[in-house]
C-alpha cells in the first residue's frame, strides 16, 4: 500500500535532482510513484509535472507532452501544469498552442511572473513582438529582478528596431547582474546596429571575457570588426568560433566573408563549401561561394552553381543576394523574385511611422538616403547634380548612414546639401522616426540592396514618397518604394511587370553624372606597363562582371588583331592569375594581358585615355564606370542584355551620341570590335565625337539632367497632393 509521507519525501528528492540537473535521477522517481499508485490527488498530479519536467531536460519533449496531459486531466486547473505543458509546446515549436496554456497559467495565479516571461517567449518566436514586449514587461511588473525577462525584453525591442529602448534593458540587466555575459553580448549587438563600434567591440569582449566560450558573441563581435574594416580581427575571432564549435554553419560562413573582403578568395571558397556541408540548406551561402568564384574569375564550376541557384530562386529558396544574382542572372522575373524572397527575410514587422499626414511647405523636401557618401560611384555621380538643385522649389537634405571617410567627395557633399542628418548610429525604425519629424515629402534610397545598405528605413515608411534611384539596377520587390527612376533604354516598358516599384521615366539617360569629375594628367603607355606599339583593348569593370563567354570574345580579338593587348582591372592577385590560365587554355599568350591595378579616382580617368577600344561585359554592364571611360574620352563597345543591368553601358552611350556602339548581340559585338581594332579612320571619329560631346551631349549636361529629375519629383508630389495612387509617367525632354 502507498504511503503518502514517504511519497511526498520522494517528490522532494526528485525536485532536488532537476534542480541539479540530473533529469534521469527525476524521471526514475517518478515512474517509480506512478507504479506505486495510490489515490488520484495533488500528489499525482505533481508527480506528472515532475516526470514531464525530467523529460523536458532530457529532450524528450513529446513524451513530456503525453506526460503532463495527463497531469492535466486530473486537474485542470492547475497552473504549474499549464505552464509546464506550455514550456514543452514550445520546445517543438508549436508555439501557438503553447500561448493558451501560458495565459491560462497565468489567470489562475495571477502572481506567476514565469506564466509571463514564457508567453513572451513564445510570442517573439512568432514573430508577434509588440505583444511579446508585453508580456515581459508584464513578467519584470511582478519579478523585477528576472534577470531572464528583463535580457529577453531587450532582444524583443532589439528586433523591433527599438535600439534605444533595448539599450536600455540590457543596461538595466547588467546593473541587476554586472556578470551576466549574455546582456553584455546583446548590448553589443545593438551598437553594433547603431554603428557604434567601438562600443560594440568593447561590449562583446566583456561578453567574452565573462563567458570565453560565447559563440555567439564571437560571430557578432567578428561582424562588428568586419563592419569596422578590420577584416583580420574579424578572421581571427570567426576562427576562434569554429574552434569551440566546429559544427557552427555561421562562423564558416562569416570566416568566408571575412577572406572574401581580404581578397582570400581560396580560404573563402573553402570555408563556404565547409558551411554548406555542415548545413546544406544555409541561407545566401551558395549565393556568396559564387561570389568569391566571380570575383576570383575561378570559373570551373560556375555554370553548374549557377543553374543550381537559378533554380533554387525559382522555387523560393533564400540562395543568393539580389546584387550577386544581377551578375549572373539574364532573366528579370529571376531577379524579382530574388528581391522579393530577400526582402520578405530580411526586412520585417516593420511600424509605419507616416501616418498620412499632409505637409504644407514652401518647398518640397527631397532626402536622399545612402552608405556611399564618400570616395564611392554613387557619390562621383551625383557631386553635381546635388549642388545644382533649385533651392527656390526643392530643401535637399542628406541622409547619411555610412562611415565619414574623411575624403573630398565626403566634404563636398556635406557642404552641397542644406542640411546632412547622420542615420548611422540610429536603429531602422529611430532612423524613419527622424526623417518623418523632418517631415521629409520625398525620400530617395540611392542604394537598394547593395553592401551597407538599409531598406529596414524606408520599409517603415517614413515619408509620403519613396523612390529608389542609381545605386540598385533592378526592383526591390517590395511596397516601401513606389518609384524607381530610371529611362525607357534601362527599363523597357515591357518589363514593367517586373518591378514592384512604379516607373518614373527620364527623358535622356538616368544616370547623373558630373562634370567636374577631376581626370590627372597624361602618361605614357610606358608608365603604366604597356607596349608603345599595338592596338589597346580594355576593360576596367570589376572582375565580378567578367563572364566565361565574353573572355571567350576577348581572346579571339586578340588572336585576330596581331600586336594587340587586353588592358585589363586587376582586382586582386588570384583573378590576374586565373585569367592568364583561362588565356593560356585560348591559346593567347598570358603576357598579351596588361593588368591594371586600382588608383585614386582622378589618376584611374586619366589611365583611361592610353586605351584605344573600352569591352563593356554582360551580363552587367560597367555602369559609373562606363560614365567615367566616356568623360575621359574613351569609346565604350557595349552589348545591350534583356535586364536592367545589362543595359546601362547602352542608355549612357545613346545619351552621349554614340548609339552604334551598343550592339545587340555578342556576334555583332565581337564583328564591331575587330572592325573598330582594324579601322583606326572610324575609331578617331568617334573618339572626335565622344569629346566635342564634352560640351553638348545630354549625358554631361548636368544641369539639363537636374531639370528632368526635377519635373520627375515635383510629377510625383502633384500625383501624392491629389491622394492619387502612384503610378508610372514620363518626364518629357
């Protein structure tokens, strides 16, 4: 027969041992109290949590469940059940049945702050953060010392884009608990959000320092020296991840992007394949092994990696970055749908913070949002065009959230706009909140999703108008932009159906360019490693650009025009070295390639005169760098492709007067090239015309361009003031 005071001595001794941490010692208890039986009562029911409980520790979740519905069929109001019942609902993930029992938890004792804390655990694993908050908050109104509810309510607000306020509750933890590692790593986390590095690096060592074996805390605070420019600090700290957890797919990953940026192509190669072992199904690590591949012109295996991603983007897979994509991909509904499974991972539960208020100023508030205000295309684009807006109509305001490099185009920009906001130290959603109290009536994102780029901002709709312009060449996939700029050249109206964003069509090309863009004296062929003699093809886009097919071309141009070179952009050692092996493989000489390293931007436009013919690539085209080759005199032989990147070389050579050198296919272009290399008649006429150009073609009138952008935004606002709907329209030349 069952004896009740012994039973209850055992209760004890099994809580002690979960208390710990020896689950097995509990479990034998309890079965052992079971098979002992005795009345149905209080004692059985705390016997099932306890076998539930023990369970639970051992990972054994879905006998857990069996177990502790049995505790609830005895009583049914028994809050310790429900909570534990929930607790075991959400280690298999099935959060929403698990809210039920925590809130039923937390109505029949009122007091149960732990009830709280794990209803907001549940609700932030379903994305319901707001409501999360809550329960926390609710959690810390009846606990105030848990620390676990006062760290968790910090993440919650972190993810809300909330930086200040979760700040805040990290701060108020580390007070609670000085040595509490995790609220250290979490504060680090969000300053290094903020841009706040230095901090951000000081918090996670402290992190580190407390808890050595963090692993988390090593990836973020990697990130953070990677963010900071410190590719080697980042490289040692993803190593040291690695070492403690050889089995973690994102320190491999992170230790490839970490190689990738110092030109380690290789290692990073290796470490993202290391990555896809370990996880197979790994978010954006096929996209970035490709990348490295691209830009080390390592091409063995691209064609097959290609296709895989190609397919995988088809059938939703999160595989590849939409700006990696745009290198390979020549099928636009390809490319939106790549924006549109990006944006829905990474930008989400975002709170509109313009509310449909209507403005009434004197001038319309342009902003225009980027990373790049610095020695970077974007910023060498735009210089002028920023200085030459109407004040009379439009307030230019920048909206900077990258680092200040210290450089001219940083100084001239700041002093070009009326007012510079600095975003970078702000959360996504303080940075919208500031440009909504700016009441900004147009905001233009120059980046898209390019490196440092933020569409968190704009996705939470700080302004009654967003466009997206220049940085990006394809759709964002998504409604935080309801217009792109761009030219009926670029963005055919047949591929409308393509963008999420509605079309506002520029008259001439839609790149900006400047006109003060500084080119350096002349040198000789001799000073930069040419021959003296001898027909200079060349092509200075980045190696990510070079495709298989357009080397191919290349090569055969040399073999067919004796004594000629490929002048070409060295971006690093090992793409110099892979493409002399791939011209070996064609038969050229590996000496007939001449590499050109990377120069400060005004010494690069004066390198540009020394060639004869400029190769454009495809399928993305040389974009500010094909502005460039033309300002400084070059003709540039482009091949016009079926999406907005391959198109570009093509609108800017229409707007500078010379449309017979976009051709449009790779035979006619090839036919074109060794007909220009071998009729220097015609080659000097358009070098003759390419410079009378200077002064007269719409691509370097700056100040014509300026209008048509103009009529551009002010089409916008009009459409906006009438509570109309965005939609597309042409600006009329």
């Amino acid at each position: 027969m069952a004896n009740p005071e012994r039973q209850e001595q055992q209760l004890v001794a099994g809580w002690h041992a979960v208390e710990r941490g020896d689950p097995g010692a509990a479990e034998a208890i309890a079965r052992d109290l079971l098979r002992q039986g005795g009345r149905p009562g209080p004692l059985e029911v705390i016997t099932y949590n306890l076998l539930g409980v023990s369970l639970m520790q051992q990972s054994r979740h879905e006998e857990a469940l069996a177990a502790l519905g049995l505790a609830l069929e005895r009583e049914p109001q028994s809050a310790g059940t429900h909570l534990n019942l929930g607790s075991a609902l959400t280690h298999l993930g099935r959060n929403e049945q698990a809210i039920p029992h925590f809130r039923k938890a937390a109505e029949l004792e009122p007091q149960l702050s732990q009830a709280h804390s794990n209803l907001g655990h549940a609700l932030k694993e379903l994305g319901r953060l707001e409501e999360a908050a809550a329960a926390y908050r609710k959690a810390l109104a009846l606990a105030p010392d848990s620390l676990p509810a006062q760290v968790n309510l910090g993440i919650v607000l972190r993810e809300r884009g909330l930086l200040d306020e979760a700040a805040k509750s990290f701060l108020g933890a580390i007070e609670r608990d000085p040595g509490c590692a995790e609220a250290h790593a979490q504060l680090g986390m969000v300053r290094r959000t903020q841009g706040r590095l230095p901090e951000a690096i000081t918090r996670l060592e402290r992190a580190l320092a407390l808890e050595p074996d963090h692993v988390p805390a090593l990836i973020h605070l990697g990130t953070a020296y990677q963010e900071h420019g410190s590719s080697a600090e980042a490289a040692a700290r993803f190593e040291r991840a690695i070492a403690l957890d050889p089995r973690s797919a994102d320190a491999r990953h992170n230790l490839g992007i970490a190689l990738q940026s110092l030109s380690r192509h290789d290692e990073a190669i290796a470490s993202f394949r290391e990555a896809l072992k370990l996880d197979p199904e790994r978010k954006y690590t096929p996209g970035a092994l490709l990348w490295s591949e691209l830009l080390s012109c390592r091409w063995s295996t691209l064609d097959a990696e290609t296709a895989a991603i190609v397919a995988g983007v088809r059938q939703g897979s999160l595989l590849i970055e939409p700006f990696a994509l745009a290198a390979v991909s020549q099928d636009p509904s390809e490319q939106r749908s790549c924006a549109e499974l990006f944006h829905r991972d990474r930008v989400k539960n975002r709170e509109r913070v313009w509310k449909g208020e209507r403005y009434r100023h004197e001038r319309v508030r342009v902003a225009y949002l980027s990373a790049d205000f610095r020695e970077h295309a974007v910023a060498y684009c735009i210089a002028e065009l920023i200085e030459l807006h109407d004040r009379s109509k439009f307030e230019i305001i920048g909206a900077s959230f990258g680092a200040d490099d210290g450089g001219a185009v940083r100084a001239r920009l700041a002093r070009s706009f009326d007012r510079l906001i600095e975003l970078r130290p702000l959360g996504d959603l303080e940075a919208a909140k500031l440009l909504r109290d700016a009441e900004v009536d147009i905001a233009v994102d120059l980046m898209g999703y390019t490196r440092s780029a933020r569409p968190g901002i704009l996705a939470h709709r700080p302004a009654p108008i967003q466009a997206g312009y220049l940085g990006h060449p394809g759709t964002v996939g998504a409604d935080f932009l309801d217009y792109i700029l761009a030219d009926r050249f670029v963005l055919p109206e047949a591929q409308q159906a393509f963008f999420s964003e509605k079309i506002a069509y520029l008259p001439d090309s839609y790149q900006a360019n400047d006109r003060k863009r500084e080119v350096a004296p002349a040198r000789s062929r001799s000073e930069v490693g040419l021959p003296e003699t001898g027909f200079v093809f060349c092509c200075f886009n980045n190696s990510y650009k070079i495709a298989p097919r357009m080397f191919d071309i290349w090569m055969r141009l040399l073999l067919g025009v004796p004594g000629s070179v490929l002048w070409i952009f060295e971006d690093n050692a090992l793409a110099g070295n892979n493409l002399r092996k791939e011209a070996e493989a064609r038969g050229v000489a590996p000496g007939r390639l001449v590499f050109a390293p990377r120069l400060p931007a005004a010494e690069y436009r004066s390198r540009c005169r020394l060639g004869d013919l400029c190769l454009d690539t495809l399928p993305y085209n040389g974009h500010g760098t094909t502005g460039d080759m033309l300002w400084s005199g070059l003709p540039v032989l482009t091949c016009a492709g079926p999406t907005f990147p391959g198109r570009v070389a093509g609108s800017l050579l229409h707007a500078a007067g010379l449309p017979e050198l976009v051709t449009r296919d790779l035979g006619e272009y090839e036919a074109m090239a060794l007909e220009l290399a071998t009729d220097g008649r015609r080659l000097a006429e358009l070098r003759d015309r390419l410079e009378r150009g200077r002064s007269s073609a719409p691509l370097f009138d700056t100040d014509r361009f300026r209008l048509h952008i103009e009529q551009a935004y002010a089409r916008m606002w009009e459409i906006q003031q009438r509570a109309e709907p965005p939609r597309s329209f042409s600006v009329p030349a």
